[in-house]
C-alpha cells in the first residue's frame, strides 16, 4: 500500500512539474499591470490554497526572481483596487519612484 501511494505521488509530483514548466515565456515581459489582469495570476491570489497554482508560480517566481517586484505590485492591485482611477495609493507612488530609481541607475 505505502509502495501504491509513492507511485501515485510521483506521478502527481511529475505532472505538477509539467504544469509548471508550461507557458513561462508567456510571462517573461510582463508588467505589474499585465499580471495584474491575468486570470491564472488572479486566481493565484485569489485562491492562494490552490496547490497547483500556487506552485506553478511560485516555480515561476525561482525562474524569474527579477519579476517579484512586478509580482508583488499586481498581488497588490487586485487585493486592494482603487475605487477612483485617479487617486493613487502610497503604495503605487512608492512602486513608481521605485521604478523611476532602476530605470535613472540602469541608463
């Protein structure tokens, strides 16, 4: 029984890893604003307890580890919409000094 219940982890474990290798590209010039509008991010952050979401992901986040910024900027935007378009929050004034600063150091 112990020897069924391996396999059928490492089949599940196998699939997961296909699952998660799948699409990155897509994602590779994303933006705070493209994540943020994505349905398979929305669900993440909605859903956070789906496993295979969230480790599709989180596989995504190890590839990429520069796009956490982005990430956390869109996790944001859709835990926390602004009601008025036209009012930002701190945090979106904090994110675009941020991005001012790498864009000033990298040029």
């Amino acid at each position: 029984m112990h020897e069924a219940f391996n396999q059928k982890y490492q089949i599940k474990l196998k699939i997961l890893l296909k699952v998660a290798t799948l699409n990155f590209q897509k994602y590779e010039n994303y933006h705070s604003e493209d994540f943020a509008t994505d349905i398979y991010f929305s669900q993440w952050v909605r859903t956070p307890d789906n496993l295979t979401v969230s480790f599709y992901w989180e596989s995504f986040l190890k590839k990429y580890p520069e796009k956490e910024y982005e990430i956390e900027m869109a996790r944001h935007k859709i835990s926390n919409p602004i009601s008025q378009p036209d009012q930002f929050s701190q945090y979106d004034i904090d994110s675009l000094w941020h991005q001012i600063n790498i864009t000033i150091t990298t040029n």
